[in-house]
C-alpha cells in the first residue's frame, strides 16, 4: 500500500486518510474518493490530500479484519461485521473465556499492522460483553500477510466456557454465641454468588462446628458442596476439612496464594467437588473463592496444580474493614 500526500486531480479511487471539512460537510476518513469529492475539495480551495492507495497484493482493512475476525470465532460468541477495519467478538452467554496467549502472540508478530486484543485468560464474561477485537490498523494489507496470520493462529485461541445448570449444598456452621446475623449473612452473599454462575442453592444446613457435625451434613447428590465454617481453617487437619476426610472424601489443597481468600480448601466426596470458603465469603466483594467457584461452573477442571497458579495477580483490591495496605495495625 502507499500513502501520502498526492494532488486532489489524481485522487480518484484512493482512500481519505483524513477527514477535511468543507462549506458542503464533512468527508470522513475511510471514504474512497470520487470526481464528486474531488470537485468538492477543489471548490473548498483544497490542492493536496493525504490518501493510502491500495496495490494488486492488498485486501482492503474490512475484508482483511473480517478473515482474522472468522478465524477467531467460535460457540458462544458473536463475531461482528467489520467496521474501520475493526471485528469483535462478543460473548452470547454468561460464562469463562480461554486465551491461548502463544497463538495471540504468534499474529501480533505477523504484521504491525494486524492487531488481536484479548480478555485476561480465565476471565468471567456476561452477555454482550466484549471479549476480543480484531483491528487492522492501515486502510489495506497484503493479502499474504492476511494469510499468515491467520495460519499463525491455532484452533482454540479463544474459547468459551458457560455457566452450567446444577444444585449446590451450602453448610453453615455455628459455636456458642456465634451471631445469627452472620450466618444470615453468608447464606445471602453465597446464594447471590451461585446464582450469578447459573447454579441453584437447593440446600442449606447449619450445624455446630464439630467434625462429626460437618461429615454428617454432606451430601454428596448435589453438583457441589460448599462449607462456611464459623471459626476459620487453620489447617488440612481443622474441623472442616478433616469432616470431608471422615466421611470419606479427600482435600485436595488447602490454601490458596489469592487475597483475600488465602484459607480456602478444596476437596471431593465421589464425583462432588467440595470448597470450604474462607470468611471472606462473607463479602460480596471479588476474592478467591470466586476464580474457584467461576471455573467449577463452567465445567473447567480445578485442583491443587491450578490453584497453586493463581498467584500471579492474586493480590486483589483492598477490602474495607482490612488492614491497608494489609499490614499490621501500630
């Protein structure tokens, strides 16, 4: 492609690189230009324009965007009609998105001019939400390097994993004196956050925090199992986790580098997922028992390897009432 500067007369066919307003209005960046342009610009007093010429090898931005854009796409999103050399992609359902950042990487460096801009991997998504965008950045490309991309490009590179329908158990705990008001409390904020993921809160007991308590509590029909106890876990062998081992269940990983959310546990009975939640599930506030929750409803495998890689970023904001910055108090 060429670009630059070239006299109004010989401007014809060639694309606008800036919009130049005149007594007749606006002619807008992007417009190919016609005699009726031209004859314009000259009755403006206009001599020179800035124009991208595209040669035999090049594929105008829309065409080269929406080759990327189809390539790209796949369940669960919408791909956008190209506009400004722009393609989207747009999540249709609430759900978890996947980013093979090698494949992303490996067409950012095809051309400068070729562009895929994505969501953090393993991030939630609502409807309509944006979760990728293709833009070619000059008016036209050659169409090799449009191939190239493209072929830079594995299967997969953005993929889409929905909240899923099931039934989820909730036991609240409870010690002498312990608040009512609390337990009320963490059945609202963990019913709003089930719910928000597609699943149903068909079942919640309180029980006292005793080992025995807990084990006979658990029901293993429910899609998951959730424990929020009314003294925190200090340990795989506390109250809480050591109940799952007792009924005959296993832990697999206690503790979590997110914070807020360090003392979750993660465990099984049978085929049932069990999270023994942290008190920060009190909150409403975003802390490690949601990256945990989000990837067991959309049917996204958790266990101790993946938990252990949630460090990186795992230091999330600040939450009212904590020390700040999470430091002790002098």
């Amino acid at each position: 492609m060429k670009f630059g500067p070239v006299p109004v007369g010989a401007a014809i066919g060639n694309i606008l690189a800036h919009s130049i307003s005149g007594p007749d209005g606006t002619i807008r960046k992007g417009t190919v230009l016609t005699a009726e342009h031209t004859t314009r610009l000259h009755a403006a007093g206009t001599e020179t324009v800035i124009v991208a010429q595209l040669e035999a090898e090049d594929i105008p931005e829309n065409e080269a965007a929406t080759r990327i854009g189809a390539r790209i796409g796949a369940p669960g999103f919408r791909v956008t009609d190209a506009f400004t050399g722009r393609v989207n992609l747009v999540a249709d359902r609430p759900g978890i998105v996947r980013i093979n950042a090698d494949s992303v990487q490996r067409m950012n460096a095809v051309d400068e001019g070729l562009t895929l801009a994505t969501l953090p991997d393993l991030m939630r998504v609502n409807t309509g939400q944006l979760v990728a965008t293709v833009k070619v950045i000059p008016y036209g490309v050659a169409e090799r390097q449009v191939d190239a991309a493209v072929e830079a490009l594995d299967d997969g590179t953005v993929q889409f994993f929905p909240f899923k329908s099931g039934k989820a158990q909730l036991i609240l705990t409870k010690t002498p004196g312990f608040k009512e008001s609390l337990l009320t409390k963490g059945k609202q904020v963990v019913a709003e956050r089930v719910t928000a993921l597609g699943m149903t809160l068909s079942k919640v007991v309180v029980v006292d925090h005793a080992q025995g308590a807990i084990a006979g509590a658990l029901d293993p029909a429910m899609d998951l199992i959730m424990i929020l106890g009314a003294s925190a876990t200090s340990d795989r062998h506390d109250v809480a986790p050591a109940a799952v081992v007792a009924r005959g269940g296993t832990i697999d990983r206690f503790g979590m580098p997110v914070d807020p959310g360090n003392l979750l546990f993660l465990g099984r009975l049978d085929s049932t997922p069990i999270v023994g939640l942290p008190g920060c599930a009190r909150s409403p506030a975003m802390n490690g028992v949601d990256w945990v929750l989000e990837r067991l409803a959309s049917g996204i495998p958790v266990d101790a390897d993946n938990i252990a890689g949630m460090g990186v970023g795992g230091l999330l904001k600040e939450m009212p009432g904590r020390p700040q910055p999470r430091q002790p108090k002098t």
